[in-house]
C-alpha cells in the first residue's frame, strides 16, 4: 500500500515539525526577551540601509542568472557521461558530441543577441 510507502516520511516530518516547533517554544519560554531599536534595526552589510529592499532590478539581472543556471545544468550531465565512457561505446560518444554541439550553437546564439552584454 502507498501508506506503508510513504509512512516513514510522514513520521520523519512529523517528528522534524515536533521538534522545531518545541524549540522555538522552549527559547521563546526561556530565553531573555528584551527587544530594543538596535536589535530591532535592519541590517544587510554592517551599515544602515541606504534604500528601499524593494528597488527594480534590471531584467538583464535576471536574464544572466537564467542563463547561467541552464548551461550550469546542462554542463553537469557531462560528468556522469565522463565517468561511463567506457560502458557506453561510441554510440554514448557520438550522441554527447550533438550534445555539445548543440550547447555551443545555444551559446553562440544568445551571444550574437546581446543577451550578455552588460551596458
């Protein structure tokens, strides 16, 4: 049954919510509880805030780090490719050579677009 299956995970979190839930009981209960300005005060980098959390961020910001995250991704299949060379013939080598291929072409596509120029 599924129940059986998925029995130890449900245990696991209800137990991991046990245990959170009780230790912020207990600090909450026990610990000293004098909030003043100073501890009250946001903090980023170890001087006061200068703006709002809440700015624009350029899209190119975002375009950057979607790009990097998806050839980081893509990249990371070669390891495992690397590691079975041997079992998987020509056949596994051919197909990661179309692989890369295709990888260098989406590359060379976003970069002939602009898409990481920083202007």
């Amino acid at each position: 049954m599924i129940t059986e299956t998925y029995l130890p995970v449900l245990l696991f979190i209800g137990v991991a919510t046990a245990f959170g839930a009780g230790s912020l009981l207990m600090g909450r209960l026990a610990g000293p509880h004098r909030p003043d300005a100073e501890k009250n005060a946001p903090y980023e980098c170890g001087f006061p805030a200068f703006s709002d959390a809440r700015i624009r961020f350029d899209v190119r910001y975002y375009l950057i780090a979607i790009l990097f995250i998806l050839f980081d991704l893509e990249i990371a299949f070669l390891f495992p490719w690397a590691a079975s060379i041997r079992d998987i013939g020509w056949a596994g080598f051919i197909a990661m050579m179309i692989f890369i291929l295709e990888l260098g072409i989406g590359f060379w596509y976003i970069w002939k677009k602009g898409a990481l120029d920083w202007e």
